[in-house]
C-alpha cells in the first residue's frame, strides 16, 4: 500500500477531524441501534480513516519553515 503525504492547516484538519468524528459516531450509534455489525464492515475504510486522523491528531505540529 503506498502513502500519501497531505498538509492542512489547522484550522482544516480540525474541520476535516470533526466531520469523519461526527460520521463515524453516527455510524456506531446506528449499528448500535439496530444491533448489526454489517454496518461497521460497510463504512471500515472511513473508520480507518479516522483512526488515522486520531493518531494525528496526537502528534506535534510543525511549522511551514521546517518542511
């Protein structure tokens, strides 16, 4: 699998942060409510995305001169 290296600012990767948050409590909250964990399996790659999005957010920001 090759990576891919992306820049936000940080005002962007807040926004981007809340909205998978968002979408993927919902989508918890609904396999919940209906008890099926297909729900789950249909949205794993937004899943995967937030938990690397939770990773990153854990991390030290740089500044652009040190790019």
């Amino acid at each position: 699998m090759g990576r891919r290296k992306v820049y936000f600012t940080e005002e962007q990767f807040e926004t981007l942060y809340q909205f998978v948050s968002e979408k993927v409590d919902s989508i918890v909250e609904t396999s919940v409510q209906f008890q099926d964990s297909e729900v789950l399996n249909e949205w794993e790659d937004l899943l995967d995305v937030h938990s690397v999005l939770e990773e990153a957010n854990k991390w030290v920001l740089c500044n652009e001169e040190e790019d």
